[in-house]
C-alpha cells in the first residue's frame, strides 16, 4: 500500500510541474491557478508582462498599427508586395490604411486549397474630438467630443485622459500627436459636479446623471499672458505641431484613458487597463503566430478597426478588404489561370476564429448571469454560443473541443441571460464569406469602461487556443 502512495505522490507532483494533467475533465473546468503546473504559471506572469508593455503603446488603432508592425518586423515579417506568392514559412505583413493589419505565416498547402483566420479588432471605447473642437467658456478651454463604442458616460469623468492621434495637413504631412501617456506630460480630464452642490443631478438615472453631449474635456485653463486661454491652445498647436485651427478638420484625434497597464491584486494574477476589448484578442493572436512554425494551411490574422461602431468603413469587416488579399494570394500562385470559383473554393475550404471579449462575473454582482454558462476569471477561454443562428455549427466546436482538450487548455462556455443582453463580434462578417467561423475569448471585468480587468492565466490559455486552432487538424 505504501509503495502505491509513493507512486501517486510522485505521479501527481509530475502532473503539477509539467501540467500534463487534462485542463478540463467532462468539460469542465476548474480555476486555472488551482490546476496550473508552476511553468504554466511563469507563462502567465511572463506573457501579462509582454502583454502590459504592448497596451501601454497600442491605445488605439493607429497606435496598435504600429506597435503590431514594429513587433512582427523584428521577427522577420516583411510588408507583403501585390504579386508575391505565398511560399511555406513566409512572413508577411499588410497595413490597411494605418488602420487595420494582416499578418501572413505561409502553409505547406497552397492559399486556393484554404486558410486558417484570426479575427481581432483594435479599436476600443473612447471619446473622439469633434472636427471643429475647441471652445472657451469660463477661462477654460474645453474640446467637445463624440463616443465611440457602448459606454457609461458617467464612468468617464474624473479620470486622467491623454490625447492621441493624427492630423492630416492638406499638403499631405502627417502630424502624430501624443500627449498625457508619459509620467511627466500633462493629462485632461472631463471634471464632475461636487456632492456639495449635485442634488438635483443626483436625482436623475445613472443613464442621464452625465449626458453623452457633456463629455467635454478641460485642456487648457487660464490666460498665458496676452494670449487668452483659446489663443493659447492655438499657440500651442502651432510651435509643437505646426498646424493651424482649420487642420482639425482633417484630424483623427482621441482621448483615451492615461492610466498605464497596471497588475491588480495582491497575487498579482490580475491586469488592469484600458483597451482589453479587444486588444486582447489581438495581442494573443500576435503572440501565437510568433510562436509558430509552418502550419499545414496559411495563417491570416486580421486586424480590423471600427467593430464599436458596427464594422463599418474601409478599414472595418464589413468592407471586401480580407477577400480582396485572399484573392490576390490566390491570384499570385495562379497568374493568368486565376478565376473567381478559386476564391469562392478557397473561401468554403477555410475555417475562421472570431476573437472578442466579453463580460465577465462580476463579484460584486451575479444576477446579471446564469451561472452555468457565465464566463469567470482565471478559468480559460469562453466559446461563445449566443443562440438565434449565432453559434458556430456543432462540428466546428466538437472540432474546437479536441483542438483544446489535445492541448489541455481550459475552456468554458458564454451564454447570455435569454432576453437580457447581448453584443457583437466580426463573426458574422466572417461567415458572409462563406466561411465556417467560430467565436470566442475571455472574460473582462469593467469590460467598456476607461480601466478593465483581466486574468492572466486567461491571456495564456487564449494565447494557446490561437495556435491550437491554426495548427490542429480538421477531420
């Protein structure tokens, strides 16, 4: 009997070093800090880190452009040329318009027998300036601004913001700004009423407490010498940035949250910071491909912009842009043989994955789940099954189900209340090409507000489902 418990002492101290254990038995899944080895645990830490410094530079779609080019560059990635045919281990790069990216690994099985897709976006919540923003009331000087994505408006007050973005001056010069995100540099902030003087504010619904119209942001307070306080901001934008008021017209500038990525807790498993939805997917994506080799088929990673405000525009995925390359890809293994039903072929015979996040359960209030299929923190990647025709078909998520379970990455399941709530994903855009596509992600508390919070042991296990998806089999 003796000799029977040595041995499953031992077995069981060698399933927590190398976390060969089964992440989750019966699909079901414990926390991943109870059941990860120690080594499965230095990921986690070592991949939030990594995770951290990219947030604090990706704060929006230009930025995270970037950031993701400067990245994948220094891993060999080359900007992808009109003609180039896609050989096996190739590394390529496309920048859409500064504003969406895709990210090229070559298969050993050519672009017209098929892809794998990842599918992120990187724009998040925050408030655009207006094209004519300034304006002057009480010797402040103010800038009105629009929302962009779903968000609280009062959640916006009261928090540091810093202004980022670009100018476009007609001869063509871009002018990137960026102020608030560095230790000494100004912030703005879009100040509240006081309780001393707020009773009748304090007696409206939280939805009208702060009008979306009223989101203005303090820049700039007093007069600078002769120059009033307008003058001022306008001196200001002329010796740092050399453009005149009239410049902001053709500008896309934004506040965003100042705060730097921070962890959160005392164990430290936790990060907080803007920007999880959905730079998380798209940083996991980024981190999966580069930890690849040549997988059978093609790995795409799609980076789009505007998925807050319905997918739309040029650079959203809605617009022809992926099929578009694809056919291109296509185009270029072919030359002149090329027809359409390639496309059409190459399309039907890839799969893609849809990444968003989504709310998590919020300890300080569960009501707004049923449980069963609630998304909790710390428990790995959340298959979305929304219902009403929005889920994947039951064969690509059995397929998903064994791409998980050979890699012992745990996973869960996200459904929201029936009726209650709901949200959207670049999914559906997806599947209009005809593509089977999958969604999932992982669990944000605070998700849509200036400072969420994720779990980094859920940035490892989203991370390690990106891979298993672009490189496990299909039956």
């Amino acid at each position: 009997m003796r000799f029977f418990t040595v041995i499953a002492t031992l077995l069981f101290l060698h399933l927590q070093l190398t976390g060969s254990a089964k992440a989750c038995p019966q699909g079901i899944c414990e926390n991943s800090w109870k059941t990860a080895s120690k080594s499965q645990k230095e990921q986690a830490f070592d991949i939030g880190d990594s995770y951290k410094d990219f947030l604090f530079t990706a704060r929006t779609e230009l930025t995270t452009v970037q950031k993701t080019i400067a990245l994948a560059e220094k891993r060999g990635f080359k900007p992808w040329q009109t003609g180039t045919s896609i050989k096996p281990g190739d590394k390529y790069y496309h920048n859409n318009r500064d504003r969406g990216l895709l990210l090229i690994l070559g298969g050993k099985k050519p672009v017209s027998k098929g892809v794998r897709i990842v599918a992120s976006h990187i724009d998040s919540p925050r408030l655009d300036l207006k094209l004519r923003p300034l304006y002057a009331t009480n010797e402040f000087a103010l800038v009105q601004t629009n929302y962009h994505g779903r968000i609280k408006a009062y959640q916006w007050t009261n928090v540091p913001l810093a202004l980022v973005g670009r100018i476009d001056k007609k001869d063509g010069t871009i002018v990137n700004v960026s102020v608030g995100l560095q230790p000494d540099d100004p912030i703005f902030m879009i100040t509240d009423l006081s309780p001393h003087v707020a009773k009748d504010q304090m007696k409206r619904s939280a939805e009208t407490v702060i009008s979306y119209e009223d989101l203005d942001a303090i820049i700039n307070h007093g007069p600078d010498g002769k120059l009033d306080v307008l003058a001022s901001v306008l001196a200001y934008l002329k010796n740092t940035y050399g453009v005149e008021q009239a410049d902001l017209v053709s500008s896309e500038l934004a506040l965003v949250p100042a705060m730097p990525p921070r962890d959160m807790g005392l164990n430290r498993h936790l990060i907080a910071a803007d920007g999880h939805d959905d730079r998380l997917g798209a940083y996991t994506s980024l981190a999966a491909l580069f930890s690849m080799a040549t997988p059978e088929q093609t790995a795409i990673i799609l980076f789009a912009d505007n998925e807050e405000g319905g997918n739309v525009n040029v650079t959203g995925a809605s617009s022809s842009y992926l099929q578009d390359i694809i056919g291109e890809l296509i185009y270029a293994e072919t030359g002149d043989a090329y027809r359409q039903p390639m496309l059409a072929r190459a399309l039907r015979a890839s799969t893609a994955l849809s990444i968003d996040m989504n709310p998590g359960i919020n300890p300080l209030d569960t009501s707004v789940w049923e449980e069963g299929n609630a998304p909790r923190l710390g428990y790995g990647v959340n298959i979305k099954a929304y219902g009403r025709g929005l889920n994947a078909d039951s064969e690509t998520t059995a397929w998903i189900r064994a791409a998980f379970d050979s890699r012992n990455i745990p996973w869960q399941t996200t459904t929201y209340k029936v009726g209650k709530a709901g949200g959207g994903t670049l999914g559906t855009e997806l599947s209009k090409l005809n593509i089977d596509t999958i969604d999932f992600g992982a669990p944000v508390l605070s998700i849509h507000s200036p400072y969420g919070v994720c779990d980094k042991m859920d940035i490892l296990s989203l991370k390690n489902a990106v891979q298993a998806f672009l490189e496990y089999n299909r039956p």
